[in-house]
C-alpha cells in the first residue's frame, strides 16, 4: 500500500527550511503533498497571494520527486481524507515549535482518526530561518541565497516587484 504525506503550511514564502522538510519526507513516503493552505481569515494579509505562494512552492520542489502541490482552501482534515492521506509531516526548529506541532497533531486526531503526525527536526544550518525572516530579506531587497535555489529566488523577487509597481 502507498504511503502518503501532506506537509501543509502558509508558505508565505516557502523557505530553504520548508524545501528541506520536505525532501526529507520524500524519502520516506511515496508519495508526498506540499499544499498551500489558505487560511479565510488571513487570506489577504500575506505578502503572497495564494497562487503565488503555489507558484513559488512548485518552483522550489520542482526536483523532489514523488512531490504533487496543491492548494487547500479547507481544513487539512478533508484534504487528507479526500486524498486518502494518513501522515502528515512538519518540521520544527526548536522546542517552541515542538510545542505547538504537538498540541495540533493532538486536535487533528479528532478531525481525522487514524492520522499521524511525523515532526521532522530542521537541520541545524537552515533552522534559524522562517518565512517571516524570508519576508524581511525580501522587503529589504537583500540576497535570498540563503532561502531559495536561483530559479525561485527570481520568481519570488518577480512577484514581490509586480505588487510594487
């Protein structure tokens, strides 16, 4: 049987850290779903539309094999059930994180039963960086080496420069 994983998220913008998260899961399960997850209350409040954050997420996984990406307007509960998902995976850089990620694979063990949470610790060199220190670098027209391979870099600077003009 297929094993499949989500590793939901804002992605707003996705990072080094995201991307590695998520070739690490693709090691483990065959098939893994990086899906953009539109919060309705936040939904105008990001630097990244939705379909931005989706073009910028498929650019980064391009490579990744057995990674499909998708956009979830929903609760990650029906996605994963629709898509007939049993892991999800995040990533956490410290015990804050841990923290957080703990108490959430707790609730969605009452939207989905038989759902498992697999956290996946950040590789130490890339844990110190976030979307919103992605977003702070992006504003400040600084370098993105750090947060994205070049083909992305490009693409998030073109969505940045568009919302400028």
């Amino acid at each position: 049987m297929m094993k499949k994983a989500i590793v939901p998220g804002s992605f707003d913008p996705v990072t080094a850290g995201h991307v590695d998260v998520i070739r690490r899961a693709a090691r483990i399960f065959d098939e893994v779903h990086a899906v953009v997850m539109v919060n309705a209350e936040k939904q105008n409040s990001g630097m990244f539309t939705p379909s931005e954050r989706l073009s910028i997420l498929k650019s980064a996984v391009r490579d990744i094999k057995g990674v499909k990406c998708a956009l979830c307007t929903g609760l990650a509960s029906d996605y994963t059930k629709e898509q007939g998902i049993e892991y999800i995976v995040k990533g956490v850089r410290n015990s804050t994180d841990f923290d957080y990620e703990y108490s959430l694979a707790e609730i969605m063990k009452h939207f989905h039963e038989g759902i498992e949470t697999v956290l996946i610790p950040a590789d130490p060199a890339l844990s110190y960086i976030s979307s919103t220190y992605a977003r702070e670098r992006i504003r400040y027209s600084c370098s993105l080496s750090d947060i994205a391979d070049p083909e992305t870099q490009d693409l998030i600077k073109k969505h940045y420069e568009s919302k400028k003009m």
